[in-house]
C-alpha cells in the first residue's frame, strides 16, 4: 500500500541508506551488501536487558571474505585502517590472542 508505514519490517529492511543498494539474501534471508570485503551472517543467541536498550548476542554462523582489501574500523568514535598489509603479523597482541581463542 502506497504511503503505508513500513513498521511491520524487520529493521535492516527499514535502513535508509542502503535501500539502492545492490545485495542477495542470505543464508537465512536477511540481505547481505555485495561488493563488500567480508560478510557475517548470526542467528539470535540471546537477548539482554541493557536498561534503556536490549543487547543482542549472536552465534556467527556464516563468514565469508569475498576479497582483499583493508577494513574500514570504527572504535571509539572514530574511523581507521590497520596499519601495514592486513594479516596475522599486523594485528596487536590482543587481537591475535582473541583470534587464537575464537579458533580453539
């Protein structure tokens, strides 16, 4: 229905800015961007109260990099890149030991 509110959407099918924008539906059909470096695909693990807001936590189920390139990251409210060529010996300590634990 023209001008109808869309709140019966789930939110990634309300998101604005990548309403042009090219993608195919994903294993479980939520859309997935093409072009992109990487693409993470979750189902719901649990929900917590966060207070004024809820914390979703989800079990990755799908990961897939569909080609090189450098990351754009965002911490602490700013932008960056990892320096050097993105890899196992750019990464800090920290990262490299949090992947070594994800891979055990």
């Amino acid at each position: 229905m023209a001008g109808a509110p869309n709140n019966w959407l789930p939110p990634w099918a309300r998101w604005k800015r990548a309403a042009g924008a090219p993608r195919r539906p994903g294993a479980a059909g939520a859309p997935l961007l093409d072009g992109v470096l990487a693409t993470v695909e979750c189902e719901v693990e649990d929900v917590l109260d966060g207070g004024d807001h809820l914390i979703a936590l989800g079990r990755v189920t799908t990961l897939t990099a569909h080609r090189g390139g450098a990351p754009l990251l965002y911490f602490r409210r700013a932008y960056g890149r990892l320096p050097g060529s993105f890899g196992r010996a750019s990464m800090s300590s920290s990262m490299a030991a949090a992947r070594s634990r994800s891979e055990a």
